[in-house]
C-alpha cells in the first residue's frame, strides 16, 4: 500500500477507551501503526457490530435464530398437511395468496396483519389431509398498495422459481419434492491453499446452448480435479432474469437458477465436488438487487422503499439496478440468505460480489483509491452495509469455521481481511484485483524489453501484511466481450490458424504459448496467499464471452467453453493445459501458497530477470524476449543440492527444452543479493523455472 497520510492523532485517553472497547485492536495498531489516527473509527464500527448483535439476541433470540427466516416466511408445509405462509409488506394494505390450487382467484386467501409490516396465513388441509397446495404449483402473492392497485407478486422467499416458453416473466413454483435430495458425502476441510476454478455452469457445454447443473457435474468437475484445484467458484447460481447479466442483477435470491435444472441437481453437483474433496463457494450478490417487480424483489409491496433503500440513495446508476437497504428485516432476509445457501445447498462459503460498492456512499465510481486512509474512513463509508459484512462473516465463520469468505474489493480498505475482533470487517481472502489490471497494461502498452520488473514485482507484492489475497492473471471481467484474454492480447487471430502441431511454431504463438505460462506461474507463486483461474483461461480458450442479447441476435456461439479443444492432441491448447495442471499439483505438494511472502531477492531490469524464494523453493523467471544466461548467480537461504521441478521450456507443455531436469545445482556459502548461499544456473529466454533443495524433506 501506498504510505498514507495521517490525520491528528486521536489522544491518548480516546486510543485508550478504543483499546478497551475492541479485544484485539491493539494487534491491529501494532501491525499498522499508520492506522492508530483512526483508532475511534474501528472503535466505532466494533461497538455497532456489537450492538446490532446484541439487538438480534434481546429481540430475535440470537442470530443463530435470526438467520432462519427461511423457514417461516415464504411458504411451508406444516406437520398436519396444512401451509404456513408469512411475508414482509410494510407498504402493503393487503397481502393475499393465490394461484393455480385456487384457480388465481385473487383474493379468496387473505393474509392477518401482523405488528412491524409482516403478514401470515394459514391454510388448512383438505378434508382427505392431502396438500391443498402440492409440489410444483404455481403461486403469486397479491398485493394490495395504499393507492390501491392490486399487484401480483412472487415471494421474495421463494425457492424455486422458472420461465416457461417465450414468456417473458418467471413463475413462482413451489418446490417441496416428496424426496429432497440428502447429501451423502461429508464437507472437505479448509484447504491450507486455495486454488479457486472460478466457474459458469450454463456456458460449460461446447454447444450453444445453456449446460446443465447435471453436464457440469459429471462432465467438468472431473476435469477440474484433473487440473488441481480445490475450490470452485459458482457463478450466476442465485437466479436471475436476464441471463446476459452474467447473474449479477439478481432477481430471486433463494432461488437455485432453473436454467439449469432443479434445486435437487445443484445439491447433487456440490455434493460430487465434496466426493472429490472440492470445496464449493456461491458467488453472492447482496451489493445490489435487479430492478424487476414483476419477477423480483423492487417494488414488492408497491413502495420504493420495501427492500431497499427510498429515493436516489435506492439506486445504482451505473449498473441501473436497486441498492439493498439494512432495515431490520433486511439484515433478517440477507443473513437468512447466506445461512440458506451453506445450510440447504451445502456451500463452504462465498465470494461476496461488489464489496467496493456496499462500502461506500459513491459505490466507489469516479474513486482513484490512491492510498490515502482518509478515502476509507468517515463519511464516505456506508457503514450500515459495513456492519452487515462483518454479521455476514460472523455467521458463516460460527457456523461452519471451515467456511471461506472472499470480499470483491478494489478499493484496499484496511482491515477487510483482518479478524473482527481486531476491529475488521473478518474476510477470510480479498481479490488482488491491480494483477490482471497490470498484466494487460503490458501487453497492451509496452514491448516485452520494456517491461518493468520491478513493477511487476511490487505489483504483485502490494498487499496488506497479513490480509490474504487471491491473486490471478485473469478472471471472467478479462474474458468479456469488450476486453480481451490474455491468450488473445497475446496471440490474437492466429490462435485460429497456428495453433495445431502440424503447423510452424510462428513467432506469435510462441511468444504467447511461453508468456502465458510465465504470466500464471510467477502470479500463482507471488501474488498472493490464493490462485484463481477462470473456466477455459488455463488453456487458452480461444473465444471471448458473450451471452445471448439483441446485439448478437440471441446467439449462444460465444457463451460456451470449448474443453474439447485440449482433449484434442493435434492442437497446441493442451499445452498450457498441462502446465495449469503440473504447477497447481506442485504448490499442492509444496505449499507455497500458504507460505510467508516470499523474499525476492532480484528484479534485474537490463536482464529482465526475478528471483525469488517461497515455501523452500527457488522462483527464476526470465522474461527476456532473446537473452539467455550461461552460469547466472542466483542468491538462496539454502545450501544444498538443487533439481528443476517445474520448467515452463519442457516439451510437454509446448517448450523448447533447452533445460535439462537431471541437472543438479549446488549452492555455495557465496553471498548474492542478501543471500547467504548462491548457485549457478543456465536461464534461457522467456522461461519460468521452480528449483528444489533436494536435500530438504518435501
């Protein structure tokens, strides 16, 4: 982080009174002495954490018991046969259920009133005790407003929820299978480090069309495994009308997306991941909400102010979508809806989308973020959306403390990642967003002997003391149509022609096909204390992203992942396929994600050579477009034997192989760059190597 300015300093009896009131702030303070100015701040934001859960004990009767709305509101079968049925209309004159077990006669089932805006019916069995409202019925609950328009509405509690033909809204179904699917395998543990497969189930097909939560299960979590990672991140889970939106407007948000099948089938897709020893996490959008009233949460009791917020402070302008409000059934439908994804569908925890924005008043838009810790403290801060996160992280952390958590965060709020007990917000991870940002910039705006090594460097490097970060070349933003992969800045349109083996290795696709591995394996092994590749990018998928709209004629020929590509052996994708999968089982066996950062100990700009050492191991990358090195001195902590256990040249990944893996080097008490030891090693050009003291246990 850039070194910020301070403001006065808080006195000495306030910084005291801010120690007393947070258990272990003064771990926080001790580990960022630039941080103590906003001492009173944390002080602040912890009380009010403490409060509102204080609140939801004397009221609710704990948040364990809070976070459960899901199983009153919305509709249930009781015991007797009968249906329970209960909705949050504050706005509302009149709360009515129908729908096709009544013939939608509107208004033959009247809600009761209830204190604070809430409603409740209850319908009784038929005669013979059978369902009166059986699985798969069609529903709409009716509204009547205050000016006196009747409305008809889905539950906001809904679970189940699909579009039939060309209909052009979706239908509420109600979904009590006589069978619910029951997980057989047990949760995986934490993984000591992360390395995340971030992944859309309707584009997992090769064919143009929306795949399946079935296709995905036997089809793609097996090659995922293949590849190395433990952790998947689901995409566009929480449903959504407009499929386009990449699952970012959310329209049901208890509700599995039935484009791609039933809610029984993504409980069988996460249950095959824990088979495998694959953790799940949910992208969850609780940052803000589509605007559709007819199928979604706006407007649902025919007031602008039900679920969010009134007025202009309710809306995003750039993303022209509604901005969730933290009333008190707010905070009870957002806590319910994170308990609902770990508990009904067996998530491990959440990539928390849009984070920037929920922090702050301006949503982050026009926002340099330039290091400054004014810009993360004050009025500037929505802290009712802060206060949430950090009850959200709570939950998952007590509930399951296995659990992950990812915050979407480009801003560097300090703290995000640190435990709230320190006065932070209790993220597990936060995204290193600059990476991909400035891998691109290169590509785009330099020639490869004008890259900046040192740049590089602390590009990758730039992250706050002990807050984990996720770190990746490129994710689904890269992949969009609009912007480009780093295959295609790389390659560009000779991926169509030149990429079969039968064909000349031309200086383009060499060039890419070398860069590629490089960019990954210095960003797994340095950026961070997690991976994240998106879905197709390890091997170079070929194609941008674009799913069906007016402007492509509803085509689905860019919405898809063509995994078939690597399968086949005359085509050079499986290259950097191979590669994907070799470096993520190395740091499997080595560990160096979950390693302390590493120690660079070169950036050498006329060579255009980084080294570096992490979890015992020897990083060298030589991004030199023609300069090889003969007996290079490289300084390490570790005297010893040393063997190559990863070489981006070896054929197999589509190198040269001009470095020999039966090579040993040994390193000599001969200080070099700060390093106690030091060995001679042959680097050829634009090649990324691991080296290994054999003589250290594994």
């Amino acid at each position: 982080m850039a070194a910020p300015v301070a403001r006065g300093e808080c006195s000495e009896a306030a910084l005291a009174a801010a120690l007393a009131d947070v258990p272990e702030l003064a771990r926080l303070l001790e580990l960022d002495p630039y941080l103590k100015p906003f001492a009173l701040d944390f002080q602040r934001r912890y009380k009010k954490f403490n409060e509102t859960l204080n609140n939801i004990g004397e009221n609710e009767g704990g948040i364990d018991k809070f976070s459960r709305g899901y199983e009153s509101f919305g509709v249930h079968r009781c015991a007797d046969g009968g249906l329970y049925c209960k909705e949050w209309a504050p706005g509302a004159e009149g709360v009515f259920l129908t729908g096709d077990f009544n013939d939608w006669n509107p208004f033959s089932y009247p809600y009761k009133k209830l204190d604070y805006g809430k409603w409740e019916l209850y319908i009784p069995p038929k005669q013979n005790k059978s369902q009166l409202v059986p699985h798969g019925s069609k529903l709409k609950v009716v509204i009547r407003s205050k000016s006196g328009e009747i409305l008809y509405r889905i539950s906001p509690w809904a679970k189940y929820v699909t579009r039939e033909g060309e209909n052009v809204n979706y239908d509420w179904i109600h979904w009590d299978p006589e069978h619910p699917y029951k997980f057989k395998h047990s949760r995986p543990k934490k993984p000591r480090g992360v390395r995340i497969y971030e992944s859309h189930v309707g584009i997992s097909s090769y064919e143009g069309k929306i795949a399946s939560y079935k296709h995905f299960t036997y089809n793609v979590l097996p090659r995922i495994k293949d590849l190395g990672y433990n952790c998947i991140q689901m995409m566009a889970i929480m449903e959504h009308a407009y499929y386009a939106s990449f699952g970012y407007q959310i329209t049901s948000f208890f509700a599995a997306s039935s484009r791609y099948g039933t809610p029984e089938e993504l409980k069988e897709l996460v249950d095959t991941a824990h088979s495998m020893g694959i953790t799940v996490l949910l992208d969850v959008v609780h940052s803000h909400a589509s605007k559709n009233s007819e199928d979604g949460l706006n407007m649902f009791d025919g007031t602008d102010s039900c679920y969010f917020h009134s007025g202009p402070r309710g809306n995003h302008d750039l993303w022209d979508s509604r901005l969730i409000y933290s009333s008190w059934e707010v905070l009870r439908f957002l806590l319910s809806n994170i308990r609902w994804w770990l508990e009904e569908y067996g998530f491990d925890g959440f990539r928390f989308d849009g984070v920037t924005s929920m922090l702050y008043h301006h949503h982050g838009m026009g926002q340099a973020f330039s290091g400054d810790y004014h810009e993360y403290f004050g009025l500037q801060v929505d802290e009712d959306a802060l206060i949430y996160l950090m009850l959200a992280n709570h939950l998952v952390h007590t509930l399951y403390p296995d659990s992950i958590t990812v915050a979407e965060d480009v801003s560097g709020m300090p703290a995000l990642c640190s435990p709230i007990s320190q006065g932070g917000v209790g993220f597990d991870y936060r995204l290193a967003m600059a990476i991909p940002d400035k891998w691109i910039q290169l590509l785009k705006e330099f020639k490869d002997e004008d890259w900046n090594m040192g740049n590089i460097v602390y590009t990758l490097t730039n992250r706050r003391y002990l807050e984990k970060c996720i770190a990746y070349a490129e994710s689904h933003d890269q992949a969009l149509v609009g912007d480009k992969t780093l295959a295609f800045w790389l390659m560009d349109a000779e991926m169509y022609t030149n990429m079969s083996v039968l064909t000349p290795f031309t200086p383009v696709i060499d060039r890419g096909i070398q860069l590629h591995k490089m960019i990954r394996l210095i960003t797994h092994a340095l950026g961070g204390e997690g991976y994240l590749n998106f879905m197709g990018n390890e091997f170079g998928h070929p194609e941008w992203l674009d799913f069906p709209r007016k402007g492509n004629n509803e085509s689905y020929h860019y919405a898809r992942r063509q995994f078939h590509l690597t399968d086949d052996d005359l085509l050079r994708y499986k290259f950097l396929n191979n590669f994907d999968r070799d470096m993520n089982k190395l740091e499997e066996r080595c560990g160096w994600l979950s390693a302390p950062q590493a120690y660079v100990s070169e950036k050498h700009e006329g060579n255009k050579i980084i080294a570096f050492e992490r979890a015992g191991l020897v990083f060298i990358f030589n991004f030199h477009p023609s300069k090889s090195y003969t007996d290079y001195r490289v300084g390490t902590t570790l005297p010893g034997k040393f063997r190559i256990v990863l070489d981006t040249d070896a054929a197999e990944y589509g190198g040269h192989q001009r470095l020999d893996h039966s090579t040993e080097f040994f390193s000599q008490p001969f200080k070099h760059n700060e390093r106690p030891c030091s060995l001679l090693v042959y680097i050829p050009n634009r090649v990324g190597l691991i080296l290994q003291n054999v003589d250290m246990p594994n």
